[in-house]
C-alpha cells in the first residue's frame, strides 16, 4: 500500500475525528466505515490531539472546582459560582474567568432576555471572550453612565455595543455621565425623560453582570478621578470600606452599605435595585479580592460569581 503524503494523513485524521468527536461515532464504527481496525482508530485519535488537529478544553469545572462550588453555595446565598482554574498571569485569569461568563451566557440568553451591563476590566473581558455563541434577540443596557475618553474600553456603553454584536442582540446607550459633583446634578440629570426610562428598563432586566472592585490606591475609579487616593484610604481605614459593587456602591466585610463621599454622585443602578434583579452575575478575577468579594456576598445582591479557584479558597478559609 503506498505511503499517504502529509496532506492525505492529515485529512484522515480530521476526517476520524470529526466522526468520533463532532457526530459521536463509535470507534467501532469508524473502523467499519474506513476498513481499518478498531485499535487503529484509537493511535489515529491520539494522532490527532498530539498533532494538534484535536483540542480537548475543559469548559467548565473539574471536579475540584465544583467541589468548591458546592462548599460556597452551602455559606452563601447564591445560585452558582463559575471558578476558573488559578493562573499566575493577571490577564490570563481574567480571560479564563470571562470565559467561563461567557459560556454561561451562551447557554442561558434567549430571545427576549434583557441584560443590565456594567463597567470595568473584567466585564470587558466578557465582551471580548472569543468562543461560538448562538445568537438571540436579546437586549443589553447600560447599568451605569458613560466615563471619559481614558475609559472607552471598558466604559458600559462599550462593553455593552461589544456583547450585542457577539450575541447577535442589540445594546441600548445610558445618555448621561456615570460620575457627577453632587447630589444637585445628579437629580438635574435624572429628571431628563430619556434617561430615566433607560435606568428603568436596566432595572427590570433579567440578569445583571457587574464587577467587583476593591480599596486601592491606583483603582480604576482613581484613574477616572472618582476618588483621590487620600479619599480611598480614608474610606478604607476610617469607614471600614472593602469593596464596592458596579463600581460605586460601597460596603464593609459584611456586606453592609457604607455611605462615602461617591453617594448620590453616580447615575446607574444602585446594589438594593441589583437585589431586584434575578440573576446577577458579579466578577472579580484578580487573586487580591477576596475580601471584596466575601463583603459582596454577603450583601444578598449577588446570585451568581465568577472568579478564581484561589480567591473561594481564601474566602472558604476566611469564614470557617
């Protein structure tokens, strides 16, 4: 029998693994088909993989991770926890986490299914996660305004353009800033029609994704200029402020609303609407958020985090 080249091998190859890993063939049956043996079968598989014609991803948890899972739903009051597997690079875990949302998403969005959007580096991430996603007529809205120009990429507005495209929906704009200097402006901007029926709509959404963020000096909302970095650490040291969820609704370790100099300052939907929203989705990736993300469990708004193997590890750890 003459020699197959390169190119013949490899479309065999494809071809067996199409058949055994896309249309669930036996390999008892892809034998039959192509006249070679069933143990043949089995090299050309691990061909395939070696080869690289083949990726196995685990898309969802090991066994360890929903072991995790199952610990952390017994302390808390959440729905699901989406644990990605620990990675040294910060970006990399943020990926991994986005990932795993992603995914999510991809399985529970139907036509009709209205999503609140959020701001930040790890909704982003969600927004650029590349994987196959089915369409649907869903809707995604802006849970909070619009930041400056050094924002653009993980401004709401955008994150919430970037998702519609990937899900085949469309994506309603929050026409107001997300940050104002007081309470008088806030209630000026709130009275405009169009903006109120846009808050009123992401309130009433069926899921929510919004992000995570903890006291640090060079935090997103430091580089926006929300905060000062003075103002970060007074919150921190003086109120006893941990984190904040959507990026300016602030609590303490055990999840209770810390009033701070942001209140009444941003437009967007505040943790007690969150509350009123069935399936919020809160993701934190970064491995220093664990106490953060242990103050807004504990809050009651969450259903359902996403975050790192090592962050509910610590957290477990922390309420023994």
């Amino acid at each position: 029998m003459e020699k197959q080249s390169g190119s013949q091998d490899n479309e065999l190859l494809t071809e067996i693994a199409v058949a055994y890993y896309q249309d669930e063939i036996t390999q008892e049956e892809i034998a039959k088909k192509f006249g070679i043996s069933r143990i043949k079968v089995g090299r050309l598989l691990k061909r395939a993989k070696e080869e690289g014609i083949v990726e196995i991803n685990v898309r969802y948890h090991p066994v360890f991770s929903t072991r995790l899972e199952q610990q952390l739903l017994e302390r808390f009051p959440i729905k699901r926890a989406l644990i990605a597997l620990d990675h040294p690079d910060e970006e990399e875990q943020r990926r991994q986490v986005a990932a795993l949302v992603s995914n999510h998403l991809a399985v529970t969005l139907k036509d009709g299914t209205v999503v609140a959007v959020g701001q930040g580096r790890n909704v982003s991430g969600v927004a650029d996660h590349v994987g196959n996603v089915t369409e649907h007529h869903c809707k995604f809205i802006c849970g909070i305004g619009g930041v400056h120009r050094p924002g653009d990429a993980i401004n709401a507005d955008h994150i919430s353009r970037r998702l519609a495209k990937k899900f085949g929906g469309s994506s309603e704009t929050l026409y107001a800033p997300a940050y104002v200097e007081n309470r008088a402006l806030k209630q000026a901007f709130m009275q405009n029609g169009t903006i109120k029926e846009t808050l009123d709509r992401a309130r009433k959404a069926d899921i929510a994704l919004v992000g995570i963020g903890d006291m640090n000096e060079n935090s997103y909302m430091v580089k926006l200029g929300w905060f000062t970095p003075q103002e970060i650490v007074d919150a921190s040291l003086n109120q006893g402020v941990i984190g904040d969820i959507a990026g300016y609704d602030f609590f303490n370790a055990q999840g209770q609303y810390i009033d701070t100099v942001m209140h009444d300052r941003v437009i967007g939907v505040s943790i007690e609407e969150l509350r009123n929203i069935p399936f919020v989705i809160a993701i934190a990736s970064e491995n220093t958020k664990a106490l953060a993300i242990l103050g807004a469990l504990r809050t009651g708004a969450i259903d359902i985090i996403a975050t790192s193997a090592s962050n509910i590890r610590t957290i477990l750890n922390m309420t023994q």
